[in-house]
C-alpha cells in the first residue's frame, strides 16, 4: 500500500515514503501556453478535467514506456474520473490518482488506493522541474500503481527515484491554483477539486 509522506519526510530521507508529475521538452510556466510554438504534441494526450480548467499532458513513451501504458489503459477505462488531487503542498506538488479518494468520507485511507497491479521502475535522468509528470510510489522503486504527482515548483530532490512519465503541456497554472487550496494537517485539500481524465489519440 503506498503510505503518505509529508513535505519534512521528503526534504530529509526519501527512503520508506512515498508521493502520497526536461530534458526532453522544455516545461510550461504559463497557463494555456504550449511547450511548442508551431504544434501540439504528437501521439496520445491526457486531458484532466477540473473546475478550475484543464490540464494537457503529454507523454514519454521512450522513456518510461511501461508507465505511459498503464496510464492510458487506467484512463481509457475510466478509473481516474471521480478522484481528486488528495495531496497538495505549496512550492511543490499536487498527487492524484487514488481511487480511495472518489468517497469523500474516508480521508483516512487517502494515499493508501491503487489499481491491484504495480508498475517496474523505469527511473530516467529527466529532471523534476515545473510541469513534470511523475508516478507515486512507496519504498519498493516497483511499487507504482495509479497515483501520480505534478511538479509545481523544481523539485530536483526526487531525480532518478521516482518515473518520470509526462510533462504539462497546458493548464499549469490550473495547478497552481489547486496547490494554493486551504488543507489540513495531512495536506488533504478542504476543497474537493474532482478529476476526469480522457485521452487524446
């Protein structure tokens, strides 16, 4: 079960906890703004849809290949649709993809859900920077399952320990505003921000 991990336990030691998402493209600061000036992405897409806007993801099929299957496969079957972004921290992350968190009366267990199947590490030497998209994991490398992360701020602390699959193409500035959200003691979000996440062929 992947555990909850808090913003002191990461900036210390990162061994036994988990993230309860450049080299390859250069990541978005602006809202609604595109990595490329010319055209969109090519290949499949994620579009996660919140109140505050959506957020375009594209992928790395060539660097986590596994990761970006297993994703779209759990989009296409809708089981990301009803979570939320259970894990906020400011200068940090946003982490969604529990499907503990479709209830909203048990934030207890939020962080703990997963997909029954685990993903094999597939770490790269991509930086986590502003827009990146990261997979969740506890303190087996091969633990990842559903849950993911977006970089709002550098996070270069988390570099070659956790996969790297995506990068915010768009809507950055949606998760600003859903890491700025008031929380708890737990980083629970007290506002539920619902996703529904599609894929773009």
């Amino acid at each position: 079960m992947l555990k909850q991990i808090g913003w002191r336990m990461l900036m210390g030691v990162l061994v036994g906890v988990a993230l309860s998402v450049s080299g390859i493209g250069s990541v978005v600061a602006a809202d609604n703004a595109s990595t490329s000036k010319t055209e969109t992405p090519k290949g499949p897409r994620a579009i996660a849809k919140t109140k505050f806007g959506d957020i375009e993801i594209k992928f790395y099929p060539d660097v986590a290949p596994k990761h970006v299957d297993n994703f779209i496969k759990l989009a296409k079957s809708g089981f990301y649709n009803g979570t939320i972004f259970h894990r906020v921290i400011p200068g940090f992350m946003i982490q969604g993809g529990d499907p503990n968190t479709k209830d909203s009366f048990k934030k207890d267990i939020y962080g703990q859900g997963g997909p029954g199947h685990t993903v094999k590490a597939e770490f790269s030497d991509i930086p986590h920077k502003r827009g990146i998209v990261s997979m969740a994991r506890a303190a087996d490398p091969d633990t990842a399952g559903s849950q993911f992360f977006i970089v709002v701020e550098d996070s270069r602390f988390l570099d070659r320990k956790y996969a790297v699959f995506g990068e915010v193409t768009r809507g950055i500035g949606v998760a600003d505003k859903i890491v700025n959200l008031a929380r708890d003691e737990r980083d629970n979000p007290r506002e539920r921000v619902e996703i529904t996440v599609t894929i773009a062929e």
